[in-house]
C-alpha cells in the first residue's frame, strides 16, 4: 500500500511532488514542446491566439525554477 499523504509530514509530500513529478516534468516537457511546437508550425494559423498562448505556457513550464 502506498504513503497516505493526508497524513504524511509536509517535508515528506514536499521531497515526493520534487522527485516524482517536477523530475518527470523535466524529462517529458521538452518532447511536449517540440510536438507543440510542430502542431504549432501546421496549425497556427487556424487558431494562432491560442496556440502560441499554449506553446509561451509550456516554455515557461519548461523554464520555471
């Protein structure tokens, strides 16, 4: 059975979100960013407003601390 986070101390859930989640972002954002980055490049200009929202979003994911 895995850790009850509810109760868990914070450090705990703290050092799990950091190695679990943010280190699988960090792998997985910039493949995210290259296919947006293509869907981007074919559709655009169907909806450019949104689509370039999206890829500046997914950059700043990509650089956030």
């Amino acid at each position: 059975m895995g850790m009850d986070w509810n109760t868990a101390p914070l450090g705990e859930l703290i050092d799990h979100i950091i190695s679990t989640h943010r280190e699988y972002l960090k792998l997985e954002l910039p493949r995210i960013a290259q296919r947006l980055q293509q869907v981007v490049q074919v559709h655009g200009a169907a909806d450019a407003a949104t689509l370039h929202q999206l890829a500046d979003v997914c950059e700043g994911l990509r650089h956030s601390p």
